[in-house]
C-alpha cells in the first residue's frame, strides 16, 4: 500500500482506530505506543481477525518514532484517559508533556504529514501541537465535532424514535460541556428538528449531547473509545480519498464567528489538504454567544500551558 497512516499510542481508541482502517483496507498502519508489547500483542489480534474476516492490512508496530516516517496522517491518541469525577481540562498539564514529545517527533520524521488529536482537551490540546510541530493550522486538527454530533444524533433518534441515518446534525464549541447542538440546522429528512421536539425536549437532548462521555465514564471508569476512534477513522479516510466532507472538527479560526487564538469545533471541509475550509453558518445569536463563551474557556486554558 502506498498510503500510510500512524497512530500514536495503542490505548482502547488506538487499537480500536488501528481495528477500523485495517477491515478497510485503508492503508498501511503503524502503531507506536511507549510500551512497544501492547501494540505488538494488538497488532497480532487485529492481524488474527483479519485472517478470519478476510482483510490483510499491514501493520508495523513499536516504540520509534522514526517508523511514523512518510506518513500522510498521523493520529495522537496518547496520553491519560478520564476518570469518573474528571473533567476533559483536569488533564491539561498530564497531557501536554505527551503532546510535546509526540509533536516534536511529528515535526521530525513526518513534517509532511497531517496531524489529527484526539488526546484531551482535545481543543487545547490541538492547539499545543500546531505550536510545537510549527505546521500550518490547515494540517492540525483535533477530532470532537463528528463525535459530539453522532452523540446528539443518538440521542435525538432515540427520543423521537427515528433511524439515526435519516438525522443530519452538527455540534460547535469545545469539546466538553460547552458544546454547542446547533437545533436550528439539525434536520430529520429535511425536517427541522423542532416540528418533532419541544424547546424543553430540546433543552434535556443538549444536556445529554454534553454529558455523552461523562455517561460513558462513570459507567466504564474510563474514557469511551468505540465512538471516538469512529469519528477519527471518518476524518483519516476524508484526508486520504479526498472526500471533501463538510463535518465538525477542532480548527483554528482566523476571524470566522469573530474568534481567533483557539482551536474550537467549527464546520469545515476536510480533504487532501487536511481543512481545506472553515465554513461560515448564520447562527442565532444565543448559539453564536455560547460559541463564543465556549472559546473563551478554551482560550483560558490554552494561556495555562
């Protein structure tokens, strides 16, 4: 395969992203993890059940850096899940120093390559690693916004008793409890949202949207991977078909909704040249004020790095 794609820590959202590009036949993978027999023993079982489902994606693994050389993206899943009681920012200083390593080592053996961050807070994190690899803002991003929306996307279909494949969404803001569900562009079929809900429906739906992966927390003592890895492999396979897709993800405005010096989960077209495109919706202004507080947070504690 021509295509390479590196995942930067074997954790459960590693493993599990690493699971989902090899049944695709995306592209080639390496998997680095600090303990270099985690990735090796993962690697053996995705390999395994390749052989059983009919895929053969290669697979190098290890502790080197220098393998994630040539990579057109690499994936930063590395660092300290939640834990219950935690919020995504109470990792901040944890996971920083782990961003700096693997950035650095970005810069070295992959300075062409695009960068997508999934290691919270994402979007404060995200932006750490466009400072430290220097690459332009377009090829550094943080996955949230796919994320967050397929939660809400749940949680509506769930509510109004509807296939999650006929709900088109989208949620801005940070990735944390100031997320922002955007009802007002939400359609079901082409439906706004509010011919199926009421305001209090609505209300009680962004709450849970919000707390998706708290719930998944307090329930599993660590943090969700299954939903998240999908999200990530949705952005991966964007850069390398060159899909163009118009999905949520965390980018660094330079003035779009009057915000700048963050990154923040925004629309935009993703593709070969990671964001090619931040895009610019007419929100109301409570959504656009939220958004705007929701940045301020981020802002915060990028300033606290």
């Amino acid at each position: 395969m021509k295509r390479k794609v590196s995942i930067i820590g074997a954790g459960n959202v590693g493993s599990t992203l690493c699971l989902y590009i090899a049944q695709q036949e995306l592209s080639e993978i390496v998997l680095i993890d600090i303990n270099r027999n985690i990735a090796e023993g993962k690697a053996l079982d995705i390999k395994q059940a390749g052989a059983i489902l009919g895929f053969n994606t290669p697979i190098t693994t290890g502790d080197d850096y220098s393998l994630i050389e040539g990579s057109d993206v690499v994936v930063v899943t590395a660092g300290f899940p939640r834990q219950p009681g935690m919020d995504r920012l109470d990792l901040l200083h944890k996971n920083r120093d782990i961003i700096d390593i693997a950035g650095n080592n970005i810069k070295k053996y992959a300075p062409n390559s695009k960068v997508i961050v999934v290691t919270n807070p994402v979007d404060v994190m995200t932006y750490r690693m466009w400072q430290t690899t220097g690459f332009p803002s377009n090829r550094v991003m943080g996955q949230a916004g796919i994320l967050d929306t397929g939660r809400m996307i749940m949680f509506l279909a769930d509510e109004i008793k509807v296939s999650p494949k006929d709900i088109d969404g989208l949620v801005l803001g940070g990735h944390g409890d100031t997320m922002v569900p955007i009802f007002e562009l939400t359609r079901i079929k082409g439906i706004q949202v509010n011919k199926f809900l009421d305001n209090i429906k609505l209300s009680d739906i962004e709450k849970k949207t919000q707390n998706g992966g708290g719930q998944i927390v307090n329930l599993l003592k660590t943090s969700a991977y299954y939903a998240p890895a999908a999200a990530t492999y949705i952005m991966v396979r964007a850069i390398l078909n060159d899909e163009k897709r118009l999905i949520a993800a965390s980018c660094k405005p330079d003035g779009e909704y009057g915000l700048k010096d963050v990154y923040i989960g925004l629309p935009v077209i993703i593709g070969s040249n990671g964001i090619e495109k931040i895009i610019s919706v007419e929100l109301s202004n409570d959504d656009l004020i939220k958004l705007k507080e929701s940045a301020k947070i981020y802002q915060s504690s990028i300033a606290e790095l």
